[in-house]
C-alpha cells in the first residue's frame, strides 16, 4: 500500500509589522532637530567663551593704560604743583625784594640797623671795615659813631662804598673774616630755606 503523501498544510504567516512611515520620519526629524540644537547649543557656548576671552583680553589692556595714565597724571600734577610752588616762591622773593627797597627809599636809616645787626655777630673787633652802597656811604658815616658806642669793643672803625653792593645792605670785614648783610644775601638765604622747606615736600 502505497499511500499518498499527505498534503503539506501551509500555515499562514502574520503579515510584517505595518511600518508607520510617518513615526519614522518624524523619529529622524526629532534625532536631526536634538543634534542640530545641540550642535547650535555647543558653538553659540564656543562663540560665547570666545568673546569672553577677548573682552577680557581688552579689558585687562585698558585697565592696564588707564593706571598707566593714572600714574602719568599723578606725575604730572606733582611736577605742576612744585613748578607753582617754585614760581610763587620766586614772586614773593622778588615782593620782597620790592617791599624792602621801599623800606629803604622810605626810610634810609634802616641801613644803620644793618650795620649795627652785622657789627653785633663779630667776635673780633680790633680793627672793622664796613662796606656800604655809595648812596648809603654819608649816612653810614656820620651814624657809625653811635653804633660803635652802643656795641662797644670796636677799635678802629672804617666806612667805604663799594657799588657791587645794594642800598640798605653793608659788608663787614675783620682780620678773622666777613659778615655778609647784603640784601642779596639775606634773599638768598630766604630763598634757600624756602625751597628747602618745598623740597621736603
């Protein structure tokens, strides 16, 4: 007995998943729209430090003029205040040079108080020259006896003129030295204190 082969029974097979093209697409564009966003996120994050650094990179270089400038100005205004300082020293230097040629020109005399000032700081007063301006020679002459007198000890006692110095001043000359009470000189030493003092400064 033969038999006949049996017939092959064929099973249906489920039908492949429906693919939803439109899930898929819009799965690429959400992948495509997250890598765009951030790869936008990542260079405006470069950009940004980017700019920061050359912003501070500026910055620092115009802090750094500006306490250039800073110093520069400070500088300057301490050249600027000793220049004023000089200047007024120098102008009420030559007020006073001023005030006291009026002094003498108002009252001659003056000079004798010179004289006898510079007479009084000698230690030596065996034999005394005192020199005088011409314009103050008479004066001083016919006043010396009386200077001489108050202050004692003057031996011998001489008076010259001599142009070089100013009316109202007088040098005093002994064997041990000079006393100098020229007006020039008593400016000078004004002058030298003072721009000692603004030197200190």
């Amino acid at each position: 007995m033969t038999s006949s082969p049996e017939p092959f029974a064929f099973a249906r097979l489920a039908p492949p998943p429906a693919v939803d093209e439109r899930a898929q697409a819009a799965e690429r564009e959400a992948a495509l729209a997250a890598a765009r966003h951030e790869g936008f996120e990542a260079g405006r994050e470069a950009g940004r430090a980017e700019v920061e650094a050359q912003v501070r990179e500026q910055l620092d270089a115009a802090l750094t003029a500006l306490a250039e400038a800073t110093a520069l100005l400070a500088e300057e205004r301490v050249r600027a205040a000793q220049a004023v300082e000089r200047k007024a020293v120098e102008l009420a230097l030559r007020i006073a040079e001023k005030v006291v040629a009026g002094t003498i020109e108002v009252d001659p005399a003056r000079v004798l108080d010179v004289v006898a000032g510079a007479l009084q700081r000698l230690v030596e007063r065996e034999r005394v020259t005192v020199v005088v301006s011409p314009e103050d020679l008479e004066l001083v002459r016919q006043g010396i006896e009386d200077v001489a007198a108050r202050l004692g000890g003057i031996e011998h006692l001489e008076v010259q003129a001599d142009r070089r110095v100013q009316r109202g001043g007088a040098l005093v000359r002994t064997a041990d030295g000079e006393v100098d009470a020229t007006i020039e000189s008593k400016l000078e030493r004004v002058r030298e204190l003072v721009a000692g003092i603004v030197g200190e400064r």
